[in-house]
C-alpha cells in the first residue's frame, strides 16, 4: 500500500484551494463589458486585494486612479486610439490583422482604474540595488491580486498598455517621477472568453509548460511529467 501524502495543516480546505487554482485558470484579458455599474463594495475589495500584493523591499509603489469623468475616459480612449494606430504600423505586414482586434473597453466598462507607479521610488533601495526593476514587477503584483479577485467576484478586467506614458501622465496631473503602468477596465461581462482572446484569434498561442521550466540551469531539461518533482496538482 502506498504512503499517504505527508499532512500540510496551513492548506486551506480542498474548496478554497479549488478556487485559487478556477480563478487562474479562468482569468482573461476581457475587452467587452456591459454598461452596468460596479458595486463599490466590489470596487473596495478589489482595490483591498490590489493593496495586499508583495512589493520588493514592501515599497508598496502602486498608486490607483478612478476615472469617473465621462469627458476625460474619451480623452483617454483617444490616446489609446492614436498608439493602437501608430502600434498597428509598426507591425507591418500583420497591420490589418492589428487593426481588427478589439484592444479596450474604456467607454464601456464599468469601472476604469488607472494604476501607476509613484514617484520617489529613487529612496527605496531594499531589494532594488542591482535590480531597479523590481518597483515595476512589485506593481504587476498588485495588478493581478486585482485581477483574480475580480475573476473570482464574476467581473471582467482588461489591462490596456496601449498608449503613450508621458500623455497620460500630463492628462492626469501625475507628479515628476510617477509612470502610468496600465489603465484597467473592470466591469460586468455577458461572457468569459473560453480561452485568451489573442488565442481565439490566432495571434498567438500559450507556450507548453515544457519549453519554459528549466532545472539547475538556463534550457537544461525539466523534471519528467511523471516524476513527483514534476507534477503539479493532482
């Protein structure tokens, strides 16, 4: 008879585990929302969740902006015209293929937040010495706590990236020093994609787990699927 399984009395129970591992897998970059409006309690433990991610050296070096003004979301729906235009150019000869993809739901969603790094981040130097980077990644953190929980709530979020950072950071009075990351829409969805929309579309598709788990060193091969070392789950 095998052994059971050695006892882990942090886990959370099977249905909480269930969840974790749903909300990931279920995740999407949604761009079609409903115009119905967001529960503020909702918003509050999104933003909760946002707040409670990692940072390096616990800067926390998030900042989030609301965008409730009708005028200024146009504004900023029209910067992220003028990059998607300029983005679909520069792809060349998949311009067309670019230009049919819906990149946002800014004038539909619910609910857009801007999130962006602060300014001052030069004094946190905890973690960050050889790798200054790590403001930015600790920020990517927050961004996906939001995004899961708002997985989990039953509501879509679509990160945009498409735009120039120094406009939107002139539009929104972002002090010197602070760099808007992402403008998020979160909002009510008739649907969850089945799988990444880009995929839906062939733009790309999800690389095999094998092709990006190395083992004591760069390309070396991963542990076999059937090994205890390489299985993951159950």
């Amino acid at each position: 008879m095998a052994e059971s399984a050695p006892s882990l009395p942090h886990r959370f129970s099977e249905a909480e585990v269930s969840g974790v591992y749903r909300a990931i897998a279920e995740r999407r970059d949604m761009r079609h929302f409903r115009p119905d409006p967001v529960d503020p309690a909702i918003l509050s433990r999104l933003l909760w969740a946002a707040h409670h991610a990692p940072s390096v050296g616990f800067m926390q070096p998030w900042r989030f902006m609301r965008i409730t003004d009708r005028a200024l979301r146009e504004r900023m729906h029209q910067l992220v015209e003028k990059e998607r235009c300029a983005t679909a150019r520069a792809l060349g000869e998949r311009e067309d293929e670019f230009m049919k993809l819906k990149v946002e739901g800014l004038l539909e969603a619910g609910e857009v937040v801007v999130v962006a790094l602060a300014d001052g981040r030069e004094k946190h130097i905890f973690g960050r010495r050889t790798l200054p980077e790590m403001d930015l990644a600790s920020v990517a953190c927050a961004i996906q706590n939001m995004w899961l929980a708002a997985r989990a709530e039953g509501l879509g979020l679509g990160w945009v990236s498409i735009f120039d950072p120094v406009d939107l950071a002139t539009l929104l009075g972002m002090p010197v020093g602070a760099r808007p990351v992402a403008i998020l829409c979160i909002g009510h969805v008739e649907a969850f994609y089945p799988r990444p929309m880009l995929e839906i579309h062939q733009w790309a598709e999800r690389m095999p787990i094998e092709t990006v788990v190395f083992e004591n060193g760069w390309g070396a091969e991963p542990p076999s699927a059937g090994s205890e070392a390489g299985r993951v789950g159950g």
